[in-house]
C-alpha cells in the first residue's frame, strides 16, 4: 500500500488502532505497539519490550521499521512458542530479556559471525580500530606495489568476519587485482569511502554525509537477516527435538516465574542457573543437527524468512520505496556515482519528482485492506 506521506501513515496508523492504543491501560487491556527505530542500538529495544509485556500484555497489533522490524520479528517467533501456553505475557518478556544473555553467549561464536561482527561495529573502541587500521594503511603506502597488497589484506579480513559483502565492493576488489593508474585511483576514492562509512556507522547523517545514499554499504545484510533468523527460530523451536523443546520448556517455566520487574543481570544473580541453562540450550540446539558452523541452522532462519509478515501477530512493518521516473533518476545517479567518484556527488542530488517518494506498510492482507479502507475516507 502507499500513502502520500509519513505524517499521514502516522496519523492513518493511530486511527487504526485507537479502539485499543496504548498508554496507562489495566493489564490484558487490548493495545496497539509502535515501536521507533534505534539503529545498531536495537538490543535495546529489549528491555522496553520486556517491561511493557510485563505492565500491559502482548500486543494486539505492532508496527515498525529499520531495526524495530527486527524485534518485532523476534516477538513474533517467540508467540509461535508452544510453550508460552500458560502466564504467555509473563514468559514472553522474560524471553526478550533472556536475548542479552543470548547475545553474550554467541560472542565470537562461528554461526553468528556476521552479527558478532554487525554489534562490535556500534561499539566505540571497535569502530575506531578498523578506522585507525585503514586510515594507516591509505597514509603509509608510498607506491602501488605497497598499496594493493595492504588494502587487499584488510579487505579480506573485513570480509572473514562478516563485513563488506563481495557484491558491493567488486569495483574494489578488481581495482586491486588489476593495478592500473586509472584503477588504484578507483581504489583510493573506494578506500577513502569506505574509511568514512566506518567513521559515520550508525550515524546517519544525511545533512554532512553527501554519499550516504550511493557508498556500497558495509554490512552484509543478507547475512545479516539470516543471523536474526537464527535467533528467531531458536525462540521458536522451529525443527527442535522433543528433548530441547522439555528442557526449554522447564527452563522458561523456572526462570520467569521469579522475573517480574527484574533485568536479566538480576535474574541471573539470584538464580545463576538460568544463565548456564540458556548457554546449554543455545548449544545445543545449534549442535543437534548435522549442519555446524556457519551452516547451522541455516535451513531453518531461511524458513522463517520466507514466511510472510505477522504470522503470529498483527504487525506492519514500514517501509519507503522511490516509484516511476525518480526511481530511474536514483538508478543513474549510483551509475554517476561510480563514474565520477567525488566526495561531494551526493550533496546537491534531488529527485525532480518528490511525490514519487512514497511510505507505506507491509502485513497482513486483512489489515492493509483496513488501512486502504481508513486512508480512502481520509483523502
């Protein structure tokens, strides 16, 4: 579905979900949740999560987009949980609490490469290393022969811990692997993107960063996704033995029944086997098929991505797309892009037809025919 704005969808949504909208009302009340987007930040989404299932239930409907479609995802493989059956809004916040005792446990973990890698990008000290590590390798090679095989290296190595996805930088690689004039100048304008796209991570500042919306990015997404699957389909249960889903169960059962009001770190601190237990059914879950690595459980996180949005509960997550003339317009200008390599290309870019720039919600059928329905009588 499209509208004409965001102001309007924003508006259309409140309409939608007024006769439950959230805000002080009793417990098992019938609410609606919108939920922000917080960047590389997501996690902490979890505890807001967390206390506002604790103080007024699942909610009915929920919509979000950028990293709030990733935890309303996780919302919606927990309610698939079959062993959410008794004290459900109990046990689902205490799941999404438990997500910081999973995210610990998978540091450095080979099946989570990619968002072991995603998360330590937002972190300070980790950003400013690999900015420090490119900014020395552009500064100290003197000549050709010293700077391809330098920035190559750390090419490769950004790519074996789940950043820079190949199809984005193939310009860069091939520039390096064909060291002509022309091609290391590609090279040193890619380098000193690249450089800036680790400097700016999470920062989004369309204001001061004229290539924001034209520098190949450097999280590999697709990656990504299927990493956030992994977690979904671990909360859900998805393809587990009889034998995980008993020790899951009478896990969930003994830790949430003390965890009202309480953070994971408190939880854990009074019953420090809540913490182990998760770490073996992390382990276990992830060893009990013949997949292992980066494979594990792929099947499964591919399947959950495949479903459509909402399958457990009513949800919209938003989402912009450029329509018509100006998408073609947006097609030429990453081609410009690539031919004129400037610093400054993106800064006076404007599409000649705005009203082509359209927001708008994916989920569920019946709700986007509401919504249609709603937005007609508004117009």
């Amino acid at each position: 579905m499209q509208g004409s704005n965001k102001i309007q969808f924003v508006l259309l949504f409140c309409l939608l979900v007024s006769p439950f909208a959230a805000s002080a009302k009793p417990k098992n009340a019938v609410f609606g949740l919108g939920l922000r987007g917080n960047g590389e930040l997501q996690p902490a989404h979890w505890g807001a999560m967390a206390r506002v299932i604790e103080d007024h239930g699942v909610p009915k409907i929920a919509s979000g987009g950028s990293s709030a479609a990733v935890t309303l995802f996780y919302l919606d493989t927990i309610l698939a949980n079959p062993a959410l059956k008794q004290d459900p809004d109990l046990k689902v916040a205490f799941l999404f609490k438990s997500l910081e005792g999973f995210s610990a446990a998978i540091t450095g973990s080979e099946t989570f490469r990619s968002l072991t890698s995603y998360y330590q990008m937002a972190n300070s000290e980790g950003g400013r290393t690999l900015i420090e590590r490119l900014n020395l390798v552009l500064h100290s090679a003197r000549t050709q022969e010293d700077f391809v095989p330098k920035v190559k290296s750390l090419i490769e190595t950004l790519n074996q811990i789940g950043l820079l996805p190949p199809e984005n930088y193939l310009p860069f690689l091939k520039a390096l692997s064909e060291p002509t004039r022309s091609n290391i100048e590609t090279a040193k304008f890619l380098a000193q993107e690249l450089m800036d796209s680790l400097n700016v991570f999470g920062k989004f500042d369309v204001k001061t960063d004229s290539n924001i919306f034209f520098r190949p990015g450097i999280v590999d997404f697709s990656q990504l996704a299927i990493s956030f699957a992994k977690i979904g389909a671990f909360y859900s249960g998805l393809n587990a033995s009889s034998d995980f889903k008993a020790k899951f169960s009478n896990w969930l059962e003994t830790c949430s029944s003390f965890s009202l009001g309480k953070t994971w770190s408190q939880i854990i601190t009074e019953n420090p086997v809540c913490g182990s237990e998760l770490q073996n059914l992390i382990h276990a879950y992830f060893s009990e098929n013949e997949k292992s690595g980066l494979e594990s459980r792929q099947d499964e996180a591919i399947e959950l991505l495949k479903r459509p949005v909402g399958t457990n509960l009513d949800i919209l997550i938003s989402t912009s797309v450029v329509i018509g003339q100006s998408a073609e317009q947006v097609y030429e200008a990453f081609s410009n892009y690539s031919k004129y390599k400037r610093s400054d290309f993106g800064r006076t870019f404007q599409l000649q037809n705005p009203g082509e720039l359209k927001f708008g919600y994916m989920g569920r059928a019946k709700t986007l025919k509401k919504i249609d329905s709603v937005y007609s009588e508004l117009k």
